[in-house]
C-alpha cells in the first residue's frame, strides 16, 4: 500500500458490486459512491419501475449498471440474481445487503406474519445472499461482503418494532460468524450500524425530527452518503485488515 495513491487505494474500477435494496434512500447512495469509484453494479429491488428509473439515471452518470428486481426473501430468485450477474459481468467482488423493511410500535401490534416478513426480508435474505455469492469469493481469494445493520440491532433503538431490532442484531452475529469462516479465503465481512439516517423509510414530522436532532450529539439527522461514505472504506483497499466489524456511523448517537 505505500506505493498506492490515495485516488487508487478507494478506487473499485474493475470490480463488481451487487447492491440490495439499491433503488433508493441508502441503497441508492451507496450505488452512487461505488459507480464514481469505479464499480459496476448489480442493483437488486422490489419495485422493476422503481429500480429501473434509478438504473437510468446512474447510467446517465456514466456508471454501468444492471438492474435486478427481485423479492430478496425468495431463495430461488437470489441465486438467480447471482448467477445473472456472473453471466454479465463474469464475477462479483462486493456484495452489500441492504435491503430491508421498518416497522414501528409496540410488541402487541405485530402478528406472526409481520415477525415473519421482518425476518425474512431484513435477516434471511442476508443468509441467502452470502451463501450464494461466498463461494465465488473464496475461490478467487478476494472479496467484500458489508451488511448493513442498524443501531437498533445494539442498543433497541428509539424507533422500530422488537422483530426489526432482532433482525438487526441477527445480522451482526451473522457478520462476525461468516467474517471467521472467510478470512481464510482473503474475503473480510463487516457491517455498518447507522443511527438515524434521511430516508423514506420512516417519515419523520418535524416535532420528531428536533426531538432527535436534540439526542444527536452532532446535531443533525444523518444522510444516505455518510453510509455510503462508511460502506466505499470497507470495500476499498484501506480496510483489508478489517473484518468482523461493526461500524457505528450514527452521529455520537451511540458511544463505544
């Protein structure tokens, strides 16, 4: 690395990131910072009019994308999101699960079904992915996989339901678990734990908005680019010596 310039130790040119839940809020910002540093992407979603809209745009950044719009939960389309991208692109070197959902309120509103959904979308999704995309990575001895977590998974939060935060924390356990398993394999998993972020998921009014700009200590609500600023460094190649971690990207919100 000392003979590395700083341009060249971020750069991800050459490389090829899958990004779920990569249509919008940090997702989206994500794919941005990976597009300008060089990455292609593999953009995975829900919504096809949704995901395609944002695959256009990026590409009239110049950036080269393939949109995948898929249900994350469904086992059988995961891996045929793997596959599509190896057929396009020949490899993948990065893969950030994102994807989730978000639902608030206390433990008496929810349903077996929604603890379900909120599993099997925020947690499950994250295992099928891994386990797709691990042995490619193993096998060419190199390899990102970055999970984003929350702050709910550490600490309960100050929004979202018990079934989110156990799926938050499940996530990090998985992270330190397959981060043993694939060190061997040069391959590093991480994850990002942001606080609160500037995204759709959970609208806020504006009295919630100061209460929590007044627990910040930094004072403002966080933005899709401070984790994807967080989420470029673990993919580069300044965290080659970094895995099993956990990222606290949340304002001072939490303190370890």
């Amino acid at each position: 690395m000392p003979d590395q310039t700083l341009e060249s130790i971020f750069s991800l040119a050459g490389q090829v990131a899958i990004i779920t839940g990569g249509s919008r809020g940090i997702g989206r910002g994500i794919a941005e910072t990976f597009g300008a540093a060089g990455a292609r992407l593999a953009l995975v979603a829900r919504d096809p009019a949704r995901l395609a809209e944002t695959a256009d745009q990026l590409r009239g950044q110049g950036y080269e994308v393939l949109d995948c719009p898929a249900d994350v939960a469904v086992e059988a389309q995961v891996n045929a999101i793997v596959q599509r991208v190896v057929e396009q692109f020949g490899q993948v070197d990065i893969l950030v699960n994102n994807a989730g959902i978000l639902q608030a309120g206390p433990i008496g509103n929810f349903t077996a079904g929604d603890w379900e959904r909120m599993i099997a979308t925020n947690l499950t999704s994250v295992f099928y992915f891994c386990r797709a995309v691990a042995p490619l990575l193993s096998a060419q001895r190199s390899g990102r996989i970055i999970n984003i977590a929350s702050i709910t998974g550490q600490t309960g939060g100050v929004s979202g339901g018990v079934h989110y935060s156990a799926s938050k924390g499940g996530m990090l356990a998985l992270t330190k678990t397959l981060a043993r398993d694939l060190a061997p394999y040069n391959v590093t998993v991480n994850a990002i734990c942001p606080g609160q972020i500037e995204t759709d998921i959970l609208p806020l009014t504006p009295e919630a908005r100061k209460r929590l700009e007044e627990m910040i200590p930094l004072g403002r609500i966080g933005r899709p680019e401070d984790i994807a600023q967080a989420a470029l460094f673990l993919a580069s190649a300044a965290a080659s010596y970094i895995t099993g971690a956990a990222i606290d990207v949340n304002g001072g919100l939490l303190k370890r």
